[in-house]
C-alpha cells in the first residue's frame, strides 16, 4: 500500500489503473479506524481492483473545536489496518492539501441535511459535503462506500451524487457494533468506564422504539416515549431521537413503510450517533 499527500499524486497514481479499465473503490474516512472502517475497506477490496482508503480529519465538518482538537489521530496505526484490509492507497492529505490558500467553495446539500445532525451541528453537512465532492472528484471511483451509522450524512451523500449526476456507485453498508451493542466510532475511546457504560442508552433506547414497533406500535410518539423510557434508565437523555423518513429525513407521524428512528445524545463530554430501521423495509 502506498501514502499519497495531493491531489494530483492521487490522478497520477490512479491514471495507469483507469486506462487499464480497473475498476476503484473509494472508502473516506477521518482515520482512528476501527472494524467499523475495516467493513467498508474488506467491502471495496470484494468489490474493486484498486482501493483507495482516504484518511482526513476535515477540520470544515466539526461544529467544535474542542472535538477538533481532541480527534484521535495516528496515521502509522491506520495505514496498518488500512493495508491489512486491503486498501492498495491511502490518500492522507495535510489540510492545505485540501484547503489550499484562497480556498473559497462550500457545497450544501439542501433539503436532507437541514433536520437532525444539520439542526445540530450548524455547517457540519456543508463540511462533509464540500470535502466529499472534492475527493470523489479528485479519486473518480466507481463506488465509494459510507457506513450507515451516519444515517444522514449517507443520505446528504446519496442526494449530493443525484443532484450533480456524479457517475459513480454510492455503498451503504451495516453499523458494526461492540458485543453489547454500542455502535463504533472512533469517539468510543474517549468514554471514560462509567460513561462507556451509560452509551449503552442509545442502543437500549432504539432497542425499545424497534420493539415496539415490532409489536404492533405505528405511532411515532408512542415509539419515541419507548425509547426515551429506556434511555432515561441509563440516566441518558437524548439531544435528538427522531422517526424519519429514511431517504429525505422529514419527520414521520405514522410509520407505514420504512422509518429511520435516529438518536444524538452527548454522554459525559463525548457526543454519539445511532440509529436503526424500523417498519416494512
Ligand atoms: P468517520 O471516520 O467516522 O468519518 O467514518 C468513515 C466512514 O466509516 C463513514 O462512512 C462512517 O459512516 C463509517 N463508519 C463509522 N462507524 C461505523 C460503524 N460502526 N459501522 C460501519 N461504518 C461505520
């Protein structure tokens, strides 16, 4: 596996494989990678003849500085699980890179990402987005994989690659989660023990709304008053907890079809995401 810095080492060093009619994965990340990545990346290397792996902590899609700065980063240990899972390139650029001088572009998705996360985290989706343009166009991959715990995100995405007619696959893949349930993310390490323990709320609380719905429950209130009932045992209370429509996050009243049911909640310092499906999906 080989470590490009710039844009134009990544066009030059996929230029051979493209004409050669190879076909690319691309997988972005922030790095501090975990199994959760390691799917996307074993995914794309099942998939694709040429694996890109980016690895960029996009300083534009975080709303805090303090999360910014308290980012794990370790670019010796993520090139190792990288190149394990079979990425043939890392693309790990410094931010000037990306955001080189007079830098002056923002990409906004309208629409999906207004609700939830974009609520939120004001300007986060338009930093995911503008960074997401920028590698999809510099790598041109024919599928680039996003994982579906970042429920959202993967829906501004979809829509970002719809709207601008980008001629590539868009792969969502599974949450990969810790025994008990916790999501991963490279947040996870900053727990401290208790709080590790009371992350739990969120899959509790999902838990809660999926069974319910199982049972029979269509009411979106009543769903959320479940999951809110088992959040709140492990003293957690949500910043969010939402049943939306999957696609186009508008909230749903009455779920029919498939619904998204999605949680923010900061436990101790550290903020976390889930969210699972619920309804004929
Ligand atoms: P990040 O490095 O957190 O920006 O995540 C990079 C990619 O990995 C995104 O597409 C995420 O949705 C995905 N990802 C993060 N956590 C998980 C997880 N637990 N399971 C599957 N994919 C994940």
């Amino acid at each position: 596996m080989r470590t490009l810095r710039t844009v134009s080492e990544v066009r030059a060093a996929l230029a051979e494989p493209r004409r050669a009619g190879r076909s690319i994965g691309l997988v972005p990340t922030m790095g501090a990678l975990h199994q959760g990545h390691v799917s996307l990346i074993r995914r794309a290397r099942e998939d694709c003849d040429e694996v890109v792996v980016s690895l960029f902590v996009n300083p534009a899609q975080f709303n805090e500085a303090a999360d910014l700065a308290a980012y794990p980063r370790d670019e010796a240990r993520d090139a190792a699980l990288a190149a394990d899972a079979g990425a043939d390139l890392l693309w790990a650029p410094a931010v000037h890179d990306v955001y080189p001088p007079g830098f002056a572009t923002t990409v906004h998705v309208g629409g999906v990402s207004e609700s939830l996360e974009g609520e939120h985290r004001p300007g986060h989706f338009d930093g995911v987005a503008t960074v997401v343009t920028k590698l999809l166009v510099a790598v041109a991959p024919d599928v680039a994989y996003f994982g579906r715990k970042d429920a959202q995100q993967l829906a501004v995405i979809r829509r970002l690659v719809r709207d601008l007619a980008l001629p590539l696959r868009v792969e969502g893949l599974p949450t990969v989660r810790e025994a008990d349930g916790l999501a991963l993310s490279s947040r996870n390490a900053r727990l401290s023990p208790d709080d590790r323990r009371r992350a739990l709320a969120l899959k509790r609380g999902l838990d809660a709304a999926a069974a319910a719905a199982t049972a029979g429950t269509t009411d979106a209130e009543a769903l959320r008053a479940a999951a809110l009932a088992a959040m709140r045992e492990h003293a957690v209370e949500p910043e969010y907890l939402a049943v939306v429509d999957p696609d186009t996050f508008d909230p749903v009243a009455d779920v029919n079809g498939a619904a998204l049911v999605a949680v923010a909640a900061r436990v101790g310092e550290i903020r976390l995401i889930d969210n699972t499906l619920i309804g004929r999906h």
